[in-house]
C-alpha cells in the first residue's frame, strides 16, 4: 500500500472522534441557526390583476401594466411571476396551451422610460391546474442595469375558457438585507477556506509528495477550489452591472462539486491499488463520467445566460425542444456515477477490512462520503428540478449548503493533517531499537 505521511486520524481515539463530530455538528448548526435568524432570501410584491387593468379590458387578455418597486444592486436579480386561478368544479387537471406578450422597459434614474428591446416578446406557455395552478415565470433578469422597471404583459388562447379566470403577479427579487449577509458569510467562508489551506499546506511541508496519501493529494487540490467554489470575486457581482460575475460563480460551483464527486471515485479506488496509478485506466474511466455532469451543468447555465441576455423571458426547460432529453441524459450519468462508487466501496472495503490504518481511514471515509454526495448531488440535479424557480435559485441553495461543504471539508481536512507528533514517535522508537540492537551485539 502507499507510503504514507503520518495522518491524525491514526491517534484520535473514539472519544476524540466524538468529540470532532460534535464540534463538527455545533458549528453546522450555528450557522443554520444565523441562517433561520436572519433575513428571508426574497422580497416580495404582489398584485392583483384587476388593479392593474383598464377599463373594459378583460382579465383573460389584459393588457397588465406593471411597475416593478425600486431596485438597487443590492436586489440581485429580478423575477416577475404569474400566478393564475381557474375556478373549475368539474375538471380535475386542467390544461391550456396560451400565449405570452411581453414588452419591457427600463425607468432612468431621472424618470425617463427607455426600450430595452425595440420588439415585443412573444412566448408560448402552458397553464396547468390542480388544485392549485402552477406559477409562471414571465420575465427574469439575471442582473438590474435599471433602477425601475416597466412591463407591459398581455395574453392570447386564454379567453375561449368559459371557466372565470384570477390573475395575480409578484415580483420576486433578493432581499438587500440577505445580499448584505451573504457577502459577509462568503467573505468569513472565504477566510477561513483560505486559513485551512495554509494549515494544511503547513503540516505537510516536510513531507516528500510521495509520501502524501490519497487524500492528503486530493485535499490539497480541493482545498483551492473550495476557496474558488465561496467565490472571493462576489463582490464583484455588486459593483459591475454584468453577467460576468454570476456566470463565473456557477462556473466555480461545478467545478468545484464535480471535483469532488471526482475525489470519492479516485480515493476508492486507489486506496487498494499498490503502485503506479495509470492515467489511461484509472483516471480517464472516471474523467468521462464526471466530465459528462460538468458539462452538463455548465452548458445549460450558459445556454440559460446567454439567451437570456438577449430574450428576458426566455427559460430553457420551455423554449429548449430537447431539455427533457438533456435531462434523462444527465440522470443516466448520475445513476453510473452512484453504481460505480458503490462498486468501488464494496470493493475496498472487501478487500482492506482487515487492514488496521487503512479500514480507519474507509470507514472515516464513507461517512463523510454519505453526507456530501447527497448535498453535492441535491445542488447538481436542483439545476434541473421540476419547479419553476429551481434551476434560478442555484445561488441560493449554494449559500444554504455552503456552511454544510465547509464543515465537511474543515472535518476531513483536521482528520488528515500531517501529524509531526507521529514521526517524531517513530523517530524516537527506531532511535530506540537502534540503541538496543547495538548493546545486545555488544552483550
């Protein structure tokens, strides 16, 4: 097996690995209490469509005039939803192919009213009705070059339904008191990542690299990327109107999730194999499968990008014929990637069960391993969730489980520094047998 730098998980007792977790377990639920404490993500505004109507215009075309509230940079980003009531006592699911007229303007800062896009947008929706009728995304803006905004919305198949129709619309935008808490945490997020590498780093420097373990080789990729993945550049997103930013923090994201679902793949596999690990067979198998959901993620949420900076109502899960398809495509190589990790568990664990160090360092493993697969593949398949808001809300759900990914990898991380205690014990014991060799020869 490999030659490896002295580890601390080899010295803590079960005590101290209780100790680690609650530890682990009290700073996790400290920053979800600051969570749950703080702020709420969104503010809201809703209103009625009957308020927003001229007279003799009929609900079920409008059109509806809508001035969105005062926005700063702080608001993030902009969200303008429908949300519709069919009163139907007889139909269980009720469905309507409709269409959507949406013509958007900016409002200057000295009141003026400027055309964002010289046509109107014209898109083709589906009003769906249960119990409750799905929400409709009619306009996203993914950055506010504007103070106000001005949408003029109107619609087309709706008023053939002989059942009465309500409409309501809200916007949605991030609250300025959650942005301010978000670039706090990510900057506190963003320190301690960068301590933790120093750390790390600091332990291992009189360590040859080829003495390093696995994990101990991985962690120091990780831990960079982990420092990318809380995004020192977010700030950044407040002071620059432009996509740039935001696109580079998804960017940063996957990169960073998919390097991890890497790291499980290589860590079980080459903790049973002795030697030289060739990049044909053992990297390039697992390159492929990883590399599949890191370009999946990453096309759609520049493909998302792009077409929304040129069509505001443009939405990938709808206008893209094919999504569905991508989306089978990706749960497929979701479903290889698990059947393979769990071939390469039971595998190492079958093989090396009765190996004192390195049975440690497979149960420590799994455990964390359990934990952030379900986080990393909850934020990945998000990207492509069946509700409306989901594949938008990728920031939010990271900010949510970045405290989660921190605390796991600040965990492993402690469990794997170099333990300088260690060698020098060695040190000490072939010092000692040396000394005793040398007196029973001269005996």
């Amino acid at each position: 097996m490999d030659v490896l730098a002295p580890m601390r998980l080899y010295t803590l007792s079960k005590r101290h690995f209780v100790l680690v977790f609650v530890v682990f377990l009290i700073c996790f639920g400290l920053t979800v209490f600051i969570g749950i404490a703080g702020p709420k993500i969104l503010a809201e505004t809703k209103y009625s469509g009957d308020e927003l109507l001229d007279k003799n215009q009929s609900i079920k075309t409008g059109p509806f005039i809508l001035q969105s509230p005062p926005l700063s940079t702080y608001n993030q980003q902009l969200w303008l939803t429908c949300i519709m009531q069919v009163e139907h006592s007889t139909v269980v699911d009720f469905l309507q192919h409709f269409e959507i007229n949406v013509e958007l303007k900016g409002v200057m800062q000295d009141a003026s009213v400027m055309h964002i896009r010289s046509n109107v947008h014209q898109k083709s929706r589906m009003l769906h009705c249960g119990a409750k009728c799905d929400e409709i995304i009619v306009v996203h803006l993914g950055y506010l070059n504007y103070t106000q905004y001005q949408i003029n919305v109107s619609f087309k198949g709706l008023e053939n339904i002989t059942y009465e129709v309500k409409v309501n619309f809200m916007w949605k935008m991030y609250n300025p008191s959650f942005s301010q808490v978000e670039i706090w945490f990510r900057f506190v997020f963003v320190v301690l990542t960068f301590m933790v590498t120093c750390m790390f780093a600091h332990s291992l420097r009189k360590f040859s690299m080829r003495d390093w373990g696995i994990e101990q080789k991985w962690m120091s990729i990780l831990l960079p990327l982990l420092l990318l993945y809380n995004d020192p550049f977010f700030p950044l997103s407040f002071l620059v109107n432009s996509w740039f930013p935001r696109t580079l923090d998804a960017f940063f994201q996957a990169l960073f999730l998919c390097s991890l679902l890497l790291f499980w793949l290589c860590v079980y596999h080459g903790i049973r194999v002795q030697g030289e690990r060739k990049c044909l067979t053992f990297y390039l198998p697992k390159l492929v499968i990883v590399g599949l959901l890191w370009l999946s993620a990453v096309t759609l949420g520049i493909w998302q990008t792009v077409n929304e900076l040129q069509d505001p109502t443009y939405q990938y899960k709808v206008d893209i014929a094919n999504f569905q398809g991508m989306k089978i495509f990706f749960l497929v190589v979701v479903t290889l990637y698990v059947l393979y990790l769990i071939f390469l568990i039971v595998r190492a664990c079958s093989e090396l069960k009765n190996m004192p160090y390195t049975d440690l360092r497979l149960k420590f493993l799994t455990a964390l391993t359990f934990v952030v697969l379900v986080i990393s593949m909850a934020i990945l398949y998000l990207r492509f969730g069946a509700k409306a808001l989901q594949d938008n809300f990728v920031a939010e759900l990271s900010t949510h489980y970045q405290n989660y990914i921190l605390s796991c990898q600040c965990l492993f991380f402690f469990c794997h520094l170099a333990d300088l205690l260690i060698q020098s014990d060695l040190q000490e014991q072939s010092v000692l047998s040396a000394l005793l060799e040398g007196i029973w020869t001269d005996f």
